[in-house]
C-alpha cells in the first residue's frame, strides 16, 4: 500500500515504524516527518496542517491511505477534503473532530449518548461564570472549550485561582478564540487512562489500555506536559472491562455522533478517571466494580501512549486502518500481544517552558540493542541527528512483564545522551505501587 502519514512527533514515527513492521510492504511517506521518519519513508516537505498542500499532493501521488496524527488538521478539515477526492482517510472529518476540538461540543454529545462525565456548564460571560463556582466546590476544573495546545485546562484549588482562570480566559483574552467560551468542570477523583478506540463509522474495537505520565517531575509533580512516557497495559483497567467501555462509552458516542449526520472514522481516545473505591454505587458503570468517567476525547492516536500501544498489536496494521477508513472494520483486524511495553520520553531541559535546539544527539544506534527509539523533535544538521523539540525521543521498552518493558527501556535511555537532556526515572510507577 502507497501511505502518507500527517505529522512530525513520536506518534507518527511510531505509526510509520508500525506498519514497516507489516508482512506486507508498503511505501511509506511522511508530512513532514522527522529525522526518524526518514530512516523509514520518505519525508515530504509540507506541514501537518497545510490542508491546501498535502490535499494537492494526495492528489497527484494517489496514496491508498491517508493517516492523520495530530487534532490540528483533523479540525481544519483534512480529512473532508481528502474524501472529496475519494482518498480514504483515516481521522474523523472536522465535525467529528470536534470532539476534541470543542469541549462544550464533546459533553452535549456525551450527555445526549448518557456517558458518564464530570457535572459541567458552559459559560461567556466572566461573572456568570463565577456566580456558577459555587455550586461546584473545590478543587474546580475551569477549561477553555477550544485547542490551547493542552494549556487550556486549569485545575484550581481555590476561588482566587479559579477566578483568575475565568478572567484570563474570557477577559484578558489569553487563549484566543479558544478561551471565547469556559467550561466549569467538578473535581473527579481518581487514575487517569487512555483507552483508544479504532472506530469506521458503525463499530469500533478497542486497542489496549495505556497509561501516560503528563506532569515534567517524578511523582507526577511540576507543570502539565505532552506527556513524558507511558504504558500498556494500564492495570487501572483490567481487560475485562473493555467490553463495558465499549458499551457504555464509546458505542453511544458513535451512535449519537451517526444520529447528527457525523460518521466518525479514525480514532476515537477517550480520557478516563478510574475512582476504585465505587464512590458512585449507582452510577452507570457501577457493574464495573469500578467509577469510571470521561475526562476528555480526543480525535487521534495519543502521544506517547501511541509508543507504547503499536508495538503491541500484531496483524496487518495497514489493513486495520484501511479497513476502518473505509467503514469495514472488524474485531479480528486489532490482534494484541501478550506483552508489556513502556516508552520513556527524553526532553529539552527547560520543557515545557524555554529550552534550547540544535545538540547532537549520541547513542542512538546503541540504543536500539535494548528498544525501539522513536523520534520526537529532532532533525539534521549535515549527518548528525540533532534536538529540535521540547520532547526529543520517545524510547519504548517491550516484554513479557511491565518492569522487563521499563528496565529495558531505561537500559535504553542510559546509552543516548545530548547536552541538556532531561527524562523522568518513574516511568509506570502507579502500575508498580498497586
Ligand atoms: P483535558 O485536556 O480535558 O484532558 O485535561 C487535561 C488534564 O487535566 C487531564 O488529563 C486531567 O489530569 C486534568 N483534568 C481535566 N478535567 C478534570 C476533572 N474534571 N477532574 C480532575 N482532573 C481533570
Ligand atoms: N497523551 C495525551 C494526549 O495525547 O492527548
């Protein structure tokens, strides 16, 4: 199959590292990729959220498919003007996208599919919003309903706090057109986990569970990140309850989705918060043993979590993604591993706020003895392999057990190094501490 994949981070160096893998071959390419990528396919000099260029491109090249990594292009249409052209595309068209898109928009559908999400209310006027705190006690989530390039979601421990997040937001105007519109979420206790659903319109199959890490410090301290590693499977939730998240959560969603016109294709990634201890006996996942609620959709493979869940699956990865952008998806196309895989992720020091470009990276080659090394933010100066990005590599361990998976990807970890390198040690330590 002719194949061009949309982006430039780890998650679509691991999309293209996976279908390499294929006992098919494929002709890869890549918009714009990176200095992994290259090793791979070939890299295509058009950025991920060009629409008017990549369509001409598909255009005259004619891949058989198109996969797109990031939200941004999937919300400015890629995938609807790839379908006017009859290329099929694997992501949502823009109206579906919107469920990452628009957060007002993903908790009217998740309400009208009766999927269990935190109490939230919409608001753009900056006092109304604030005469609202009260109903919602502390801490309180305040989030723009637009893409903030994940800054856009504030979880404040006081009224102070929460007020200023309102202000900056509908009054200073930080976020743009982003922060037009405030979501007030309630506080859901509980562990986070990723749970991506292949969908092709109709049905859906589920990819393994996978847990990520979004705060910089160990012990998940510091500021919110793209995520600094992750892991599959998460045990938070155990196998057997994906049946019932399929049922419960991303079936309804599809339906509702279909019922308003919008036949979502693609990845459907629902963000959910696992409260163990059944705080809500009654609520509609109480069969589950568990509380489990959305948190957030997102319209794509998520990174890192993509590093750690692709080296799990088996099977022709091209045909399942062909298979769903063209609304004939079945369970058997998603066979996974009985294995373990972690992915660690190696930054700029300084990220997510300032931190420098341009150093050599060392130990690459060396590297791969123990893992699989996805490239994040890199490029070439001449021969050399250098760092262009906040997150640099992502650097994915497999084996029979989690602490294998982690051991051997922080044998990995160990061999590269560039000046001002920077990774977390506690990769998978909820999974652990169970
Ligand atoms: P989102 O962009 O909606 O995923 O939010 C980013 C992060 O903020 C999530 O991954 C959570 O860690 C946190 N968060 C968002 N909403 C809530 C909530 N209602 N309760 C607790 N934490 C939340
Ligand atoms: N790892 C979180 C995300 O992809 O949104």
């Amino acid at each position: 199959m002719k194949i061009l994949i949309v982006g430039s981070g780890g998650r679509e160096h691991a999309i293209a590292w996976r279908l390499s893998r294929d006992e098919e071959n494929h002709e890869l390419y890549c918009a714009p990729g990176n200095a992994g990528t290259a090793q791979i396919a070939v890299n295509v000099a058009i950025s991920a959220d060009d629409i008017a260029t990549l369509a001409l491109w598909a255009e005259e090249e004619k891949p058989d498919l198109v996969v797109v990594g990031p939200e941004a292009p999937l919300v400015k249409g890629l995938v609807d003007e790839l379908e006017k052209l009859g290329i099929p595309s694997f992501g949502p068209v823009a109206a579906g996208a919107l469920m990452e898109g628009s957060k007002r928009f993903a908790k009217e559908i998740m309400d009208a599919a009766g999927v269990p999400t935190g109490k939230a209310a919409t608001f753009t006027d900056a006092a109304a919003a604030k005469d609202a705190l009260k109903e919602y006690g502390l801490p309180v989530v305040i989030k723009a309903d637009g893409l903030a390039a994940g800054k856009g979601v504030i979880v404040a421990e006081t009224l102070d706090e929460a007020c200023r997040a309102i202000d900056d937001m509908l009054v200073a105007n930080k976020f743009g057109s982003a922060g037009a519109e405030v979501l007030i979420e309630e506080f859901l206790h509980g562990e986070e986990c990723s749970i991506l659903a292949m969908v092709d319109g109709e049905n859906a199959v589920l990819l393994p569970s996978s847990q990520d890490h979004k705060r910089i410090f160990d012990g998940d301290k510091g500021p919110n990140t793209g995520g600094m590693g992750a892991y599959s499977p998460a045990p938070v939730i155990s196998s057997d309850k994906l049946p019932l998240i399929k049922e419960k959560i991303i079936m309804p969603v599809v339906r509702e989705l279909k019922k308003r016109g919008i036949v979502y294709r693609g990845i459907l990634y629902a963000g959910l918060m696992v409260n163990d201890e059944n705080s809500n006996p009654h609520g509609p996942m109480a069969k589950s043993g568990s509380t489990i609620n959305v948190v957030e959709f997102n319209a794509r493979f998520g990174d890192p979590e993509t590093e750690a869940v692709l080296p799990r699956l088996g099977g022709s990865f091209a045909r399942a993604l062909l298979n769903a952008a063209t609304g004939c998806l079945k369970e058997s196309d998603i066979v996974v591993k009985d294995s373990c895989a972690a992915t660690v992720i190696i930054s700029s020091e300084g990220y997510p706020g300032d931190y420098e470009k341009g150093k050599k990276i060392e130990g690459l080659d060396e590297a791969l003895e123990d893992a699989t090394v996805f490239h994040c933010g890199t490029g070439f100066s001449g021969d050399d392999v250098i760092t262009c990005g906040g997150r640099v590599l992502s650097v994915t361990g497999e084996g029979s057990t989690l602490r294998e998976a982690v051991d051997k990807a922080y044998e990995a970890v160990g061999k590269i190094s560039f000046d001002k390198m920077f990774y977390r040690k506690d990769i998978a330590h909820r999974a652990f501490d169970r």
